[in-house]
C-alpha cells in the first residue's frame, strides 16, 4: 500500500479513542479485525473527506462475491461435472459466500445436492464455538447489531499468521445457514493448516495464503477420506488469496517457530457476557 502512495499504521494506534482505549488496557495488544473496524469507523464518522466500505460480514458483501461460486458453475458446466462438496475458509464469510452461495442456492431449490463446509482457525472458533446471538460488529460497538455467531465482540484472539480469520463473528447469512445444518462448520489450528499449505505448494506450484491455508486442509482430508473408503467425489474449494504476503509466515513455519496457542476460554466467557441485551418489540 504504502508503494501506491499510502500511509499504513498498524492498529490499534493512538490515532483514535478506540485505539487508545484498548493501547490504555493492553499496551501490548495484538490487535484484532473487531479492534481495527472501530478505528476506520470511528475516522470514517470524524472526516468528511473520508467513507468506511466494508470488506466482509455483511450480507450485501457476501453478495457481491458470488461471481466466484457463478463462475465455478460455469466451470462445471465446461467440465461437464458438479461437485460433491464445496470448501472454503471462514474470516468475516466473504470469501466462503462467494464460492458456496450459488451452490446453496440450487440444494435449496431442490436442484442439486451439495455437502457444504466451512473452515475457521481453532483459536477463533466462531462457527464451531460461538453463540447464535444479536452483537456488535467491532470492538468499540460503533457498528449496528446483527445476529451472527460470535466470541463476543470484545474477545481479542491469540496471534496466528491467518489475519484475515481472527474476527469474532461471522456473516449474519454464513450464520443462519450454520444454524440450519446446510453449512457443517469445522476448526484446524494452524500448524496443520501450514503443512497442508506446503503439501499444495509442492504440488500445485502455488504458495496460498495462510488463510486459504484453512480450505487446502479440509479438502485434503476430505480426498484422503474419498481414498480410504474408494470413492470418487468433486470437491470444489476456494483458494482464496495467494500467500507473496506471507512469506514471513512460512519462513516462521519452517524455522519450527510456528505453535498452536489454545485461546482463552475465559476471556470468551467474559466477551460474551457483554453480550448486548435485544428485546423483541
Ligand atoms: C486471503 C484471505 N482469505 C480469507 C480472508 C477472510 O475473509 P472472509 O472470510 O471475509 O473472506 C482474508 C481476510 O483478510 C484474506 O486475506
């Protein structure tokens, strides 16, 4: 960004209440997606000069990602084949829509089956560990309520090199597709998740980001369960980013320097005792 012109500043800074509030409780902060949103939000609301678009969670952005699983169809189509299963990694559920919703679409009308899963780091474990329940989208509860599965908004996760997983909700639209069982939710930590990436590097000759890193291990496993029982079965996975980023990453996986931390089971208790208080009516 900063090739292009731009000034980054790492977040939280010191550059809004929100960031300061948090650098005041935990000068060491790791920082979160739900801590950064409330300071763009928060810069956005200040500035005339300055809009916030948001780049995933809500449902209209889901939407808009849809070309990715549209033009899957068609690639079917060519291919003259549908997949079995669909697989692609959960942050905010952008990228996961994108690929699974027009799949989605056609099982709900009844047109064709299709297995569903969505992956999700094991230490911010919205899907598989969170509450179906009306929260704020950011830290700083700047954002409107929306009903989603979540750590609770005030849950910091434990660092991880897949930044763009480390968010305590999840789409409102991922979320109820979760509640209904057409989305089966799944969690892998991350040093199984880099092998895997490896695995697929070696094979594929492309290096995926660590975050994608999530999907490339769930559709191995799932291929080796398809050897173990002698089936043959599509599945379809996004990857979802290139991993040019990340390469500190990988040179950290490498250097052994890589470890699964548990995340703190009291600190979600404590987040989602906080949760906010709705009423209907
Ligand atoms: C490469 C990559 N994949 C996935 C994500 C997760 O986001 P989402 O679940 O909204 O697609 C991010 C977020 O930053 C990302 O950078």
């Amino acid at each position: 960004m900063e090739t292009f012109g731009a000034t980054c500043i790492a977040s939280p800074s010191d550059r809004t209440e929100s960031g300061r509030a948090i650098l005041h409780e935990n000068p060491d902060s790791s920082g979160s997606l739900g801590i950064a949103i409330s300071e763009a939000v928060e810069m956005a609301a200040q500035r005339d000069d300055t809009k916030y678009a948001l780049g995933s969670v809500l449902n209209h952005v889901l939407l808009h990602q849809t070309i990715i699983g549209e033009e899957s169809l068609k690639q079917f189509e060519m291919a003259d084949d549908y997949p079995d299963m669909v697989i692609g990694c959960t942050g905010g559920g952008s990228n996961f829509a994108g690929i699974a919703f027009p799949f989605i679409g056609r099982k709900l009308r009844g047109e064709q089956d299709i297995e569903v899963i969505a992956v999700e780091p094991a230490n911010c474990p919205t899907l598989t560990k969170g509450k179906y329940a009306y929260d704020f989208g950011d830290t700083a509860h700047l954002t409107p309520l929306v009903k989603m599965h979540t750590l609770g908004s005030t849950f910091v996760p434990p660092g991880f090199h897949a930044g763009g997983l480390r968010y305590h909700g999840m789409a409102p639209l991922v979320s109820q597709l979760a509640a209904d069982d057409i989305v089966r939710p799944r969690a892998y930590s991350q040093t199984e998740c880099f092998e895997a990436g490896v695995q697929f590097a070696k094979t594929e000759g492309i290096i995926p980001a660590p975050e994608a890193n999530h999907a490339v291990k769930a559709t191995i496993d799932e291929a080796l369960v398809c050897k173990r029982e002698g089936t043959a079965r599509a599945i379809l996975f996004n990857l979802c980013g290139h991993g040019h980023f990340d390469m500190q990453a990988y040179t950290d996986y490498f250097a052994g320097k890589l470890y699964d931390q548990d995340y703190d089971e009291s600190e979600v208790a404590m987040a989602l005792a906080g949760l906010p208080a709705v009423s209907a009516g």
